[in-house]
C-alpha cells in the first residue's frame, strides 16, 4: 500500500533533503506533494534524480486524504498548518522547534526512543528534535543503557546550515569579500559578527540565565527524549562550516564503566559508526560526514579527572540525520509500527 505524502517547506534546504532522503530510500509514497509559500507557487523541486514536483501554495492546500505530512517550514507557519494538517487527518512529522516540548506531542529519535512514537494519537503531531540534540541522544543512548549518566558537559561547533540557506550565503559572500579585500561587515545579516574565519558563541536568542535558547533546547530535548534525571550543560557554537555539526562531550556515569565496554557499546548500536583511531586521520569531521546518514564517534578517551567520566566526539550531517533524515525515518517506523496494522 502506498501512501499520499505532503512535504512542506519543500522549497527549504531540509525539505528538498527530505525529497531527495525519500527517493533513495524508496519511501511507500504513490502521491507526493511539495508545498510552500506562495512565493514559490509553480516552482519546480527534484525529487529523485529524474523526477520533479510542482510547488503548490501551502496556505490553501486541503490536506483531507493525505496520510503523512513531513513539516519544516518555520516554527510560526508550523504552529498554524500543522494543526491543520492534523485535523485533516494526516499525521504530522514536525522539524520545527513549535511542538518539541509539548506535554502531548512526542519528541523522537528512532534509535533512541521508538516506543514514543505512538504518542501521536494525542495530536497528531510527531516533533523532530533540533539537529544538535538528535547526534547527541544517539550516541548518548547505548551509554546510558550500558550505565546510568549523571551529567553531562557538551561544546558544539555547529555549521552555518543549521540556520539556513542565508546564512550559507553570508558565509560565502564574506569569506569571498575578504580575498577579494571588501568589508564583511556589509554581509552581515544572520549573524551578530563576522562568520568567516570566525566563531561565535552565540546561536539563538538569550535567555534570563544567561544562556543561549539553542543551549537550552539540547538540555530539555535531552531530558524528554532520553531521561529527565541527567544534568546537561552546553555551550553553542557557530563555527565557519557549511554543512556538518560537531560536538566535544564529557560524560558522567553513575558507576564504573571500562573504556572497551564503551566501545562495544557504541559499535553494537543502530546509527553510529565508530571510527577512533589514535593516529592522524583516525577520527570523523565535519566535511567527512557531509552527504552521510550515520552519527560518527570518535576521540574516546575516560577522563581521569572526575570518578567514572569519560571524553568523546561526534559528528553528524544536520540536514540529514540532523533534520531531513531522522524525519523520514520516524516517518518509516510510524508505518511500520502502527499504520501498515491498520491498513
């Protein structure tokens, strides 16, 4: 049985990842519709390599008989379609940050939390957490099973398309300027300081304690998404990457663990690879995770200076595993799970 499939904010760079993530992975889809703004009415998307999608206008778009809805359009516009979409009858698969920490809205990552899935009967709403969450609760998740996390303290060096198409541009056209000899400052718009051949410790709004939202997003996603007892402390860094995030962790457990039984771990669970070699080259960055589905472990190490800590670097592709990916795959198992059983 194939299913009738809305993808909205088509024309965005997550949304055009979720069509292309669709095609390759054979998604059960015999109708596909691309949605967007008015502003893109008629625009023409890929969907596979040989195939396009007329972008149709999402504002009056009837969602009656649509099964699935794969949603990144923008926190403000989700909160009014989405609900929509819901009462149409589809299940909504949300990428923005509008429904996250909704009592009544799961919050999922496939290979850490699959059993909340079913929680879109409340609403009929799925949430997808933010991009730097998703790589860190995965490889957090094999961890926590193996022994309980107290705490944990995460650095992220996160690329600029985590903010969107713009801020690309930003970083192109001020990296271009600079070897060209012109002023960055007047390519200055998504960001509150030169981004080329910077870092800025600053993503997202702040908050009343200081911290920035981005901050706060990855400790409450964290807590609901994988246990409401760890502690999570995270600093968040816009660093001048185009695609791929990275993040330094330090971990606390509750008791005793050995580094090659935090290895087996790692390497036993779904969606990581391990790549840890103690040799130049034998660890994952950014540009090497761009285009990749997987989240990447490296930098193993136990920290010697608290009891039972341990030091580790992971990386990921945000517009996929970080966003476009996870999406479809919650997408996946929700019909695998739930709705191939009532079908």
């Amino acid at each position: 049985m194939g299913y009738k499939v809305a993808v909205v904010g088509a024309t965005g760079n997550v949304g055009r990842e979720v069509l292309a993530i669709m095609e390759e992975r054979q998604f059960p889809a015999d109708t596909v519709v691309a949605l967007a703004s008015s502003r893109s009415i008629g625009a023409e998307v890929s969907y596979g390599d040989h195939k396009t999608l007329k972008v149709q206008n999402l504002a009056d778009f009837d969602f009656e008989g649509t099964d699935i809805v794969l949603s990144s359009p923008g926190a403000k516009v989700s909160a009014e379609h989405s609900p929509r979409a819901a009462a149409a009858g589809a299940i909504v698969i949300d990428n923005t940050s509008q429904f996250r920490m909704d009592p009544d809205v799961p919050l999922v990552v496939p290979e850490v939390n699959p059993d909340a899935i079913g929680g879109y009967r409340n609403k009929g709403i799925i949430a997808n957490p933010n991009c730097s969450t998703i790589q860190l609760v995965t490889a957090l998740k094999p961890l926590h099973d193996l022994m309980p996390i107290n705490r944990v303290v995460v650095s992220t060096y996160q690329s600029v398309s985590g903010g969107g198409k713009a801020p690309m541009d930003e970083l192109f056209n001020q990296t271009r300027g600079i070897y060209m000899n012109q002023p960055s400052v007047s390519h200055q718009e998504s960001f509150t300081k030169q981004i080329a051949f910077n870092v800025i410790p600053h993503i997202d709004i702040f908050m009343d304690d200081g911290s920035t939202k981005e901050e706060w997003k990855m400790m409450a996603e964290t807590k609901k998404i994988l246990d409401p007892e760890i502690k999570l402390t995270a600093t968040c860094v816009r660093v001048p990457v185009f695609i791929g995030h990275a993040e330094a962790v330090n971990v606390e457990f509750d008791g005793d663990v050995n580094e090659d039984e935090i290895r087996d771990a790692l390497k036993s669970a779904p969606g990581i690879v391990v790549v840890d070699h103690r040799a130049d080259e034998g660890y994952v960055t950014p540009t090497e995770c761009a285009g990749e589905d997987a989240v990447y472990v490296s930098r193993i190490r136990m920290d010697a200076t608290i009891d039972n800590g341990l030091n580790f670097w992971v990386v990921a592709d945000n517009l996929r595993k970080g966003a476009a990916l996870n999406t479809v795959q919650i997408a996946e198992e929700l019909i695998r799970s739930y709705m191939e059983k009532a079908a």
